[in-house]
C-alpha cells in the first residue's frame, strides 16, 4: 500500500473531501499505464489469439434488463442492523468472524436470526442488539431523466453483451461458438469493501461471453492447441495438477469448450508475472455458485491477504437468453450453421476482474532486497509502467542534451521517463520501485564513442549499448 500510493499506483477518490465514500480508488500515472498494459495484453493472448469480438456497451441500463437477469431479486446480499447505533454489517461475515462458522451466503434470514440468538451476538461498535437480518440489494439504482424513470449501473458488465446479443449475431454473420468480449466498468454498493482494490463499489472487469451450441460443446477442433496446458484444479479439497486433456478425461472439467477457454486464460495468466504455482482453478460447490450458474470454477490467487477470486469461470447455460427472451418477448434463438439447427445458445464466461489483476500482480512482483537495501518491483517487461529510464550521469558537458535526445526518440515508441534530479543511485532506486525493467545512462563516454549503459533492474548489471541499437535491445526484450 506505501508503495502504491507513494509511487503512484493508486490511491483513495476524492481523499481530499471528509464526506468521501470507501470503495472508490483512483488509478495513477504509473497505475494507469499498468492497467492499459495488463489490458493490452489480455487482447493479444486472448481477443486475438482466439478471433474473438469487442463491444462496449452502456453502464446504465434499463430495470426490464435486471429484472430478466434476475439481479433484481437475487443480487442481495443478508444484512443486520444495530437497534442503537444503526450500524449495519454484512451477516453472513460477522457470523464467521465472531464464531469461525462458515455461514452459506444464501442462508436464510430466519436461520441468520437464530444463530444470532444463539451466540448472543451483539454490535462490536455499541454492543446493541440486531434487528432482524434483512436482504439488501448490491445494484446502484439511479433516474432518468426528468420523469425519474428507473435504471440502474450494471452490475457486471455482461448484461450488455447479453441484451446485444441478437444484433451482434446477425451483423457478424453468426457462427457458434462466438465469443464476444467487453472492457469496462461495474458497480456494486458493496456493504464492506476493503483492501483497496480487492472489493471496490466502483471497478473495472474484462468479460468473454462464449455462446455456443450446448450439443457441440465437445466438437471444437482449436482444443488440440491447448491440450497439453498444465492445469491446477481444486476439486472438492482436493488439488489436481493436469493437463487440459486429461482434465477433461478425468472428469474434472466437463468438455473441450470448457477446458479451451479454462486453459487460454491460464495461459494468459502465465506471462502476467504472476507466479502460478500460487494460483488454482477452483469448482465451486452449490452454495457458493451465482444464482445463473450451473457450472462454476474462479481462478483464484494466493497473496499477501491470503487466496482472491480474479475471474469467475461460469457456465451459465441458457439461463441469460431464456430470460431476456421472455421479459423482452423477443425471440432469441439463432440457426447454428454448423449443423443447421436452431438453437438457444448457452453461454460460458471468463469473467475478469482487473483491479484485482494489478493487485495481485503487485503482489507478488513485490520484492525486498535486503542485501542492497532497496525494493523492486519484478515486473515482466510488458508491463511495467515504465520500460526504460533516461538518466544523464551529471548535468554538465552536454550530457543532459544528448540524454533528452535519446529520450525524445524513445518517448514516441516506449514507455521512457526521464530524470536528472537526485543522485544516480536514488534515480535507479525510484525506477525500481515502479518497475521499470532497463535505466540507460549518458556518461562522459557517451560523448566519446556514442554508447550509453543499460542497467537491467534484477542482476544491478550494466552493459554498453550504441545509441543507434537502443531500440533493437528494447524490442527484443520488451
Ligand atoms: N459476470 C459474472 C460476474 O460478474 P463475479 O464473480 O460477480 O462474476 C467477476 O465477478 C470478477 O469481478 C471477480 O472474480 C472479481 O475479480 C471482480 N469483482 C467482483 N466484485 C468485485 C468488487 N466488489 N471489487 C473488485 N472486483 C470485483
């Protein structure tokens, strides 16, 4: 968090202002070009590897859409209110913490109710006693216009993806399966959100919607190329190490659709910097499923605040078109061309949350070297926030020129940064701590034999390069 926030990572919204609400994080500058650069890459390893589509729809959207989605009814979660101080809290949380009982989150309220009697549990802020647990809904509700007609935030991005889905089919001549993917942001009126960008009211997720054919899920001739993807499956407590073939032939994933998408993204994860001996796929059991998923397993990450969900990956059959179909009374079926039937297509998602992506990242690219007394961020190359630092060694006989020369070249192509405040040493240190990969220094012979060093961040080792091959060293390892 020091880091983040001395670095410019990221850091509170509206921290200036006393009435500023939990739950909202601004990314900085070095955030920012993180976060692109984790979204760049999940295009190329995923959008474009896999011929997928990109849309970008609304974030507000009308009520009809959540009451087919069924967030109007089901997207709550229980709460309990204190009669004195009016504290509320999240129940099913509070339960466990105070008793180290795992409470099931669609527990109902008179089960809530009778354990909070049983354990006498009382307010931690005022000690007063609860109402009874009520639901509470997660959406953001807000008016349209000056009737004050009723809509809401959406709260996963997919809705979008779902209700477009008819259009979407017809102008790109639909096949099946199609994956259409979207970046952008959801809304959630999270009861506790903690942790930063862990459970924020406000964040961004990257979805793929899969619509495919539910009698073709295993006729899906790309799988060969993942097959031999190592695979961590979490299965009923019990781990299993795999390849994506043999997932399958063992019954631990349940087709070729599955397991292709399950194994992209793992893939994806591999080249994050994200260590994945520390991360699993894990099936979640009927308690713990969203209420339109049938299948469900979340990529999870082990860090310093113990195992996060970074992506959902569900199986949400043909709950989402059924029901759009039904509410809107359009007819949502498409002809599969394939084998020429028509169909209701089911969908299977690899829901992605980004914040939580760059968290774990930091996370485990966090890195305390105590020998030479100084803190780096491991960072692949491909995204750190800054690839390349431009430092003069000293201000004077023309080394600032020539370092701001090579520094207007490299701006337009790379991440650079430039600085020439501080001692070299300190210089190095800051570019460490956001990660950047390579600091190239001008020094006196630069102006002999027009090379410059190259430190790499890791080793501390320096290297000469000519100022004209600059670019063919960065291309090869950025
Ligand atoms: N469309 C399915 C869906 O939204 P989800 O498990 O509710 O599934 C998917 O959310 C991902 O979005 C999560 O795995 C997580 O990474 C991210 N996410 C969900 N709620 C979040 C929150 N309050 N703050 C930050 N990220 C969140």
């Amino acid at each position: 968090m020091k880091l983040a926030l001395e670095r410019g990572f990221y850091f509170p919204s509206c921290e200036i202002y006393a009435d500023a609400h939990a739950g909202f994080w601004e990314y900085g500058p070095t955030g920012n070009n993180l976060k692109n650069k984790f979204i760049e890459l999940w295009r190329r390893e995923l959008l474009r590897r896999d011929d997928m589509i990109e849309i970008d729809g609304s974030q507000i959207m009308s009520k009809s859409v959540f009451v087919a989605s069924g967030h109007l009814d089901n997207f709550t979660d229980p709460i309990i209110k204190c009669k004195k101080c009016g504290a509320t809290f999240r129940a099913d949380r509070f339960i466990t913490e105070k008793t180290g009982k795992e409470i099931p989150e669609l527990l109902s309220g008179n089960e809530i109710d009778k354990i909070i009697n049983e354990y006498k549990l009382r307010c931690t802020r005022c000690s007063g006693s609860f109402h009874e647990s009520e639901r509470f809904n997660m959406m953001f509700k807000v008016e349209i216009g000056p009737s004050k007609e009723e809509a809401y935030l959406r709260p996963e991005t997919c809705q979008t993806i779902f209700v477009g889905f008819p259009r979407i089919f017809k102008t790109m001549r639909g096949r099946l399966p199609l994956a259409v993917a979207q970046l952008g942001k959801s809304f959630r009126n999270e009861i506790a959100p903690r942790q930063s960008l862990f459970r924020l009211r406000e964040f961004y997720q990257a979805e793929i919607e899969v619509f495919c054919n539910p009698n073709r899920l295993n006729e899906l001739p790309k799988f060969d190329q993942v097959k031999d993807t190592p695979l961590l499956l979490s299965i009923k407590n019990s781990s299993h190490s795999v390849n994506a073939e043999d997932a399958i032939r063992k019954g631990y994933l349940p087709n070729k659709l599955v397991a292709y998408y399950i194994s992209l993204l793992s893939l994806f994860y591999s080249k994050t910097g994200i260590n994945m001996e520390r991360t699993r796929f894990r099936q979640l059991s009927d308690e713990e499923k969203a209420f339109y998923a049938s299948t469900a397993f979340d990529f999870e990450v082990e860090t310093s605040i113990g195992w996060i969900e970074l992506v959902a990956c569900n199986y949400r059959s043909d709950y989402d078109l059924k029901r759009h179909g039904e509410i809107s009374k359009q007819n949502l079926h498409v002809i599969d061309p394939s084998d020429n039937t028509k169909v209701l297509p089911h969908l299977f998602e690899l829901s992605m949350g980004i914040d939580r992506s760059i968290y774990s990242i930091l996370d485990h690219s966090y890195y305390e070297d105590t020998e030479a007394e100084r803190v780096v961020l491991k960072l692949v190359p491909q995204l750190a926030p800054v690839l390349v630092g431009v430092f003069p060694l000293v201000t004077k006989d023309g080394l600032r020129e020539k370092a701001q020369n090579i520094y207007s070249e490299l701006k337009l192509d790379y991440s650079a940064f430039y600085d020439e405040s501080g001692s070299i040493g300190r210089r190095y240190r800051r570019l460490e701590e956001i990660g950047a990969p390579f600091a190239l220094t001008v020094d006196n012979q630069t102006m002999k034999d027009d090379t410059v060093t190259i430190r790499y961040r890791d080793t501390m080792l320096q290297e000469r390069v000519k100022v004209s091959e600059i670019s063919v060293f960065l291309d090869a390892n950025k």
